[in-house]
C-alpha cells in the first residue's frame, strides 16, 4: 500500500475501496496523533480529535481539490480540531519544555523557572517557528516529512529553519537572562 500516491487512495476511498482506506489510515493516524498530543491533549481527547479529522475526511473525501494532499488536508484539520477541543474543554495549551527530575525543592523552583523562562521566550518567537519547534518534541516523534506534511513546507526546509527557529529561541532565552 505503501508504494500507492496519496492521490490514487483516496480516489479508491471515494470510490469504496476499504482497502485503500485502511491505507490512507496506516498512512496519516501517526501524523494526527502525533498532532493532537502537541496540543497537550490526552488520550481521550487525543482520540476524539483523530476520529472527528477521520470524520471529516469521509464527509469531504470526493469534495478535495487535490487528492494528493489528502495528507496536508488531514494535518490541518486535526490542527483545527485539536484548538477547537481544547476551547470545549476550558484549557490553554501547556507550556512546553522539560522539567529536570525532582531530587529536592531547589530542583522543583528550578524546573518551574526553566520551564517558565522557556515558556515566555516561546511566546515571543513567531507562531510558525513556535509550532515547528512543538512537532519537533511531539510524542511519538515525528519523521521530517510529517513535519513538512503538517507545516505545509518543503521537506529540505524543515531542518534549516529548525535551526533558524533555535537561534531565535536562544536569543530570546540569553536575552531574558
């Protein structure tokens, strides 16, 4: 299935054809998982959010202008989802960053001032980059070209503006410092 264009299932799917379903599933369930838990959401709702994009794709499949970026379409959706879930359920997205394990309460006001730091230094960085940076930590990991897929950018792209979207973010942290 693997070797079938994205296109080519999804005309099969609008056709009937189950097995280029399950093909189109196997394809993009990791990427809208990968999505909906970037967003801070847990499994249930994570769930929600992969089924309802599921959803969507049936009611729109012989609906899309180009076939072939079923999968950029998909991204997208489970994006919007993803916000509109967490407008229902009251929450703003987390902060992300990592808090050093607790062996003390010295390590815990630390933990919270990097992640802190980190947050705010996010938040000022441009929404592109901040959202390239949460794929980059998304769990499970992303490849690069799911990265590209839910970016809407080249695949080349994605590793030189990573690296452009660190460097703002490091000279944000320095510059709070």
């Amino acid at each position: 299935m693997n070797d079938q264009s994205t296109g080519e299932l999804v005309r099969r799917a609008g056709r009937g054809d189950e097995d280029a379903w399950h093909g189109l599933v196997e394809r993009y369930s990791r990427l809208l998982c990968s999505i909906a838990y970037s967003y801070g959401l847990s499994g249930a709702d994570a769930d929600d959010v992969m089924q309802t994009t599921w959803l969507r794709l049936v009611e729109r499949l012989n609906q899309l202008r180009d076939p072939a970026r079923a999968g950029t379409w998909l991204a997208v959706t489970a994006r919007h989802e993803s916000l509109a879930t967490l407008r229902r359920l009251g929450r703003e997205r987390p902060l992300p960053g990592h808090v050093p394990s607790v062996t003390g309460p010295h390590h815990v006001v630390f933990g919270q001032d990097l992640a802190a730091s980190i947050g705010a230094a996010l938040e000022t960085i441009p929404p592109r980059c901040r959202r390239l940076l949460e794929l980059f930590v998304a769990s499970p990991r992303l490849s690069y070209a799911e990265i590209s897929t839910a970016l809407e950018i080249p695949i080349g792209s994605v590793g030189p503006t990573r690296a452009r979207c660190l460097t703002h973010l490091r000279r944000q942290l320095n510059g709070a410092a």
